[in-house]
C-alpha cells in the first residue's frame, strides 16, 4: 500500500513537472457598434482589445487574436506569429471605427501559453465613439473557455 501511493505520488509530480506550461483561450467580447433610439440608429465605435501580462517575473506567448462577426465567422486574425510578452508588457489590436464586418455580437478568441506557472494575463476590450457633442465608452472583459 505505502509503495503504490510512492509511485503515485511520485507520478503526479513527474507529470506536473513533464507538463508545466500553462494557456488558455479567451473570448473577449467586441462591439463594433451599439443600438440607440427608438429605431435603433447604429452607434459606431473603435475598439482596442488589450492583452496584459500581469506576472511579474515570466514571460506568456500569444498564439492567437482571432476576430469573429456576430455571426461566428472568421474576420481576421491579428497575430500572424507567435508574441512573446514580456514581464507587465502588453499588446493592444485596433478594430477601426469604420469596420462594421463584426457587429454588435463581435468576439475575439485570445490563446496564451506560458512554460511556467503565471498570473492569468488580463485580457480586455475597450470600446469608444463620439458623434457631435456624444460620446460614449465601455470596457468589456475576457471570460476563459478552456485551459491548456
């Protein structure tokens, strides 16, 4: 008994060490514009998705900021290559005020990993639009959808 629950033991800390990377995707909801009005005049706004890497001491790699329309298709990908982010360094992705392609259900999917352990980087879209003396602004947060 006490030599089986060695070798598990044992086990679970070769596969925490053979396995240390850490990731994740994200979906970071983006709004390309909002409703107003009674008739529902569409609001246009730029939108700024940023990518935080909140850990102090390791580097993350970005995989992937994909951009997805309201409908679920594929837009653009706006990471051609790998990033590497280094410690508290960010990168932020710009979808202009006159890309309406996305909708007002616009997503990203975000996918980061890192070879050790990190602080989930904070993964954000920032929204703004200004007509005549109106302007609007508002944040949206990432929501995690699996872990790697």
């Amino acid at each position: 008994m006490r030599k089986t629950l060695i070798l598990v033991l044992a086990a679970v800390l070769f596969s925490a060490t053979a396995y240390a990377f850490k990731g994740a995707a994200v979906y970071v909801p983006v709004y390309s514009h909002i409703y107003t009005g009674d008739k529902e005049k569409p609001f246009l706004l730029a939108a700024t998705v940023s990518i935080r890497n909140t850990d102090m001491k390791n580097r993350i790699t970005l995989l992937s900021a994909d951009y997805y329309g309201s409908d679920g298709k594929l837009i653009a990908k706006y990471v051609p290559k790998a990033v590497t982010l280094n410690p508290l360094s960010s990168v932020r992705f710009v979808v202009k005020e006159s890309d309406t392609a996305g909708g007002s259900g616009a997503s990203f999917i975000v996918r980061w990993k890192s070879s050790a352990d990190v602080t989930d980087p904070v993964i954000e879209s920032v929204m703004i639009g200004a007509k005549t003396q109106q302007g609007i602004s508002f944040t949206s947060r990432g929501a995690i959808l699996s872990r790697d």
